[in-house]
C-alpha cells in the first residue's frame, strides 16, 4: 500500500450502530442512555492519526485514555511481566490486550497497583492477558477467562460500562474447525455482552483487511491494507454480523505507523494486529510505536489508540497515614529525643482542675503531636525487583532492533533474560536477610510482611468467577448475590 499523504483533512461516513441481542437472563448492572455516535469527523496529524468530533449530542467524555494490543510472544519468563509494565508506564497506556502471553492457567495478579488477567492453557502455549493501569484497575466490574485464545473484562465508566475481548486468532495455516471455534466462541461471548455496553476487541486476528471499502462499508474504511485470505474473510463477515469496525482502516497513517508485523526476512509487512469496537467515535486517534520493545524477541509492534470517555467517580476510603515507629525502635537519638519532649510536655498539659475525659484528650493529644513532630510518618517505598540497569537492556533491544543489528538484538536478548534471573534471586536474598534479622530484633511486623512478599500473597490473588445455573458468569453483585441465596 502506497503512502498517501498529501490531504490530511478526512470525513469520517457516518455509522449507524445495530443493536446486539442479549442472551435471555442476562442482567445488566445500570441503565446508561444509548451512546450517540458521530455523524461527521475531522480527522488531523497524519502521524497520529487524530480524530476529532465535531458534531455529537452525546454526553461530552472528559479524558482521554490510551488502548494498545501486542503480541509479546511471551510472559512466562522472570522479569517479562515487568518489563512490559514498564514499557506500558513509558507509553502511558492505561489498557493493554497482550497476546501470545504463554502464561498457564487463569488469575488475576497485582503488580504496584497494576492489574494482570491472564487466560492459558495448561502449557506454556497461546495465552491472552489483559493489564489493567491507573485508573482502570479501579473501575473493573467483572472479568472471565474464557479460553486460551479470549479473555473478557467488563469495566464501569461514567455512564454505563465497556466490554473489553481479549483475542488471539488462530493463523492462515490452521484447519478450519480450529477457525470455527474460535470465531464461534468469540461470537458466543459477544452475545453475551449487555446491550447497551460498548465493546472493544484487542488482539492478534492473523488477519489484513484488504482496501474494499464499499464491500464492507461499516466495517473497514477507506485505508485499509493487504490483500485478503481466508482469515480475512472471517474477521470482517464476523465484524459485519456483530456491528463491529476495525480502527485501523479509519485512520490515515504513514505505512511505517501502520504495519504491526514484520517477517524475519525484512521485507514482508502487514497490519494484522487490530482494535475492533462498536463505537467508532470513542477513538481519537490510532497508530503503531515502532519504539515499543518487549523483552521477547516479538516481531510484532505495539499498537496504541486514544479513547475518550468519563471513569465512574468512585469514592476511596481515607488512608490513615502510621507512624515511622521502627525509627523510634531503631535510632537511639531519636527515641531518647522523643522522651524528653514528651515528658516535658505531659507535664505541662494537664492541670488539676480537669475531669478525667478532659485530662486523657489532652495526654492523648500531646502524644499524638509530639510523635507527628520528632517520628514522622513511614513512607511507602515500592523497589521493584528488575534493576533499572537490566531493564536498560530492553532499550539497548529496541535501538538495535531499529538499526538493523541482529545479532547484537538476540545477543541482548539472552542478557536480559540472565539478568533478570540474578535481579530475583538478589531481591530474594534481601529479603531472606531482612525477615532473618527482624527476627533477632523481636520485631515481628517486619518479619511477617518480609515472609509475606517472599510466599507472593501480598502481590498475587486467585479469582473465580460465580456462574448462573445456565453456566454463564454472573455480571452483577446482585446476581451473584442471588446465586448465592439459591445455593444455600
């Protein structure tokens, strides 16, 4: 496909939405009016590909978010799960839909405040996995591993909730039944998906959708790519049976911000990597970051677009701040210091004509400020295990991978993975020493939290979704409540 980059002012068709059919018995958590969807769009920057609406009667969303899918070619290794946290931080990508994850089994895993839904099979084969960032991990409602190849988690906004798939299809050279099982199952879950959610579908569909616009009007727009096949076929007969477009085709990029897959042999490229959706004008802008590096020597590239909408405002409970007292226990000056103010104010603070409730608020007071003022409040401090020396390796993966330079770009590969390896064991080590001496000093809080990150239950959490009694997840509190008053 040719670069065509002379006009950068495009109309957007405009696309009418047709209503999915909920599956009888399904519940819907909250009522939101139907999203209004754009009549004419302005679309600018060919570089980012950035859309702008102009004409919409909908409630105007209030921030923009970032979306991106890539194939990691793998997340079982020490260190890979950091390194594509990092990646996702450098990027400032709130939603990631990562294929080719090879993560085994299903559960939901805390990293420093961010979230990790994984889908795998029982070895290390296929996978999807779903990263959940500030503000999102917030704001997930429910979520179900539906298959090594789909994942699916519904998150609440504003006015309502989105549904988001996390897909990964199989490739050209599978056998047709394999093909079928999965569209199926892919077509199976979006039926499930309540009708007024708006829907979004990140993933690896191995598929082009070719440039025929006017075969699949509501589907591909006008800068398509690729030739079509077999599997493109599928996708855009399934996109076209479930009202869904692909992004990328509605966007206008350079080729170098469109391909997501580059063979090894250097010249084959194709878009292959995409974000579907039934509603077309929460996205701003789209394209790929050639930049992006994962720790796995992938070959395909990260693909970011902006949404706007309104996160539901949900109210956290006040975080009390503690007291630093392993300061106090620890540092002589400190805790003989804090003695002697104390005493000298306790003497000071209280009179005898005062009651007994009157003289414990002062004493309790002149505790509490006194300890405020010389012990201060302790510190949440977050060390994550991978050394900003080791992740530096990924950046030194992505300039080579850029210049060319194979064999330094595998050589690298290898290093990171050993020094992610020893940045574990290191991070064990200190914690085994900390536990070990917190013990001999008697101070038990420090020992437990130590014994607690090193058996993982301070950073890993097991999720089990509550079905109906026709097999289907529960979408709702009051559903799984209710399912629970049936059981017992």
């Amino acid at each position: 496909m040719e670069d065509t980059a002379s006009n950068t002012r495009v109309s957007v068709p405009a696309f009418q939405r047709h209503s999915r059919q909920s599956v009888p018995g399904a519940t819907v958590m909250s009522t939101a009016a139907p999203c209004t969807l754009m009549k004419k769009t302005t679309q600018s920057s060919i570089r980012d590909g950035v859309c702008l609406n102009t004409t919409s009667t909908a409630v105007e969303p209030k921030k923009l978010f970032r979306v991106a899918t890539w194939n990691v070619l793998t997340l079982a290794r020490e260190g890979y799960v950091d390194a594509v946290l990092r990646e996702m931080t450098k990027y400032n990508i709130s939603i990631a839909g990562l294929t080719e994850a090879r993560i085994r089994g299903a559960d939901l895993t805390t990293y420093d405040g961010s979230v990790l839904l994984h889908s795998g099979a029982t070895t290390r084969h296929q996978g999807v996995a779903l990263l959940l960032r500030h503000p999102f991990q917030k704001a997930l409602m429910t979520w179900k591993p539906i298959s090594p190849r789909l994942l699916s988690a519904r998150i609440r906004h504003r006015h309502g909730a989105f549904t988001i798939l996390v897909a990964y299809a199989p490739t050209e050279q599978s056998d047709d039944k394999t093909k079928d099982e999965f569209y199926d199952q892919m077509g199976s879950t979006i039926a499930d998906v309540p009708p007024h959610d708006q829907l979004i579908v990140l993933g690896d569909l191995n598929a082009t959708t070719g440039t025929d616009h006017e075969q699949f009007p509501d589907v591909i727009g006008k800068y398509g790519s690729g030739s079509l096949n077999d599997n493109s076929l599928r996708m855009l007969t399934f996109c076209a049976s479930h009202s869904l477009s692909v992004m990328g085709s509605w966007f206008r990029r350079k080729n170098i911000w469109r391909w997501t897959w580059l063979s090894n042999d250097g010249h084959t490229k194709k878009e292959i990597d995409h974000i579907l959706t039934s509603n077309r004008s929460m996205f701003k802008s789209y394209r790929v970051y050639r930049g992006a590096e994962a720790p796995a020597n992938t070959d395909h590239r990260l693909v970011v677009a902006e949404i706007k909408l309104q996160l539901w405002a949900k109210t956290n409970p006040k975080v009390v701040p503690r007291l630093d007292l392993n300061k106090l226990m620890n540092d002589p000056q400190i805790a003989a210091n804090y003695s002697h103010v104390l005493s000298t104010r306790l003497g000071n603070s209280v009179s005898e004509d005062d009651g007994v409730e009157t003289a414990w608020q002062k004493v309790a007071s002149t505790i509490t400020c006194t300890a405020k003022e010389i012990i201060g409040f302790a510190s949440v401090k977050r060390k994550p295990w991978l050394t900003d020396s080791t992740f530096q390796i990924v950046n030194l993966k992505a300039k080579a991978r850029l210049d060319g330079n194979k064999p330094v770009y595998r050589r690298l590969s290898s290093i990171f993975r050993a020094r992610a390896k020893q940045d574990r064991e290191n991070w064990y080590n200190q914690l085994a020493d900390e536990t070990e001496g917190a013990m001999h000093s008697n101070n038990l809080r420090a020992a437990y939290r130590a014994v607690r990150e090193i058996s993982g239950k301070s950073v890993k959490s097991s999720y089990n979704p509550v079905n109906r009694a026709d097999g289907k997840p529960c979408l709702s509190s009051e559903e799984t409540c209710e399912r629970w008053r049936e059981h017992y």
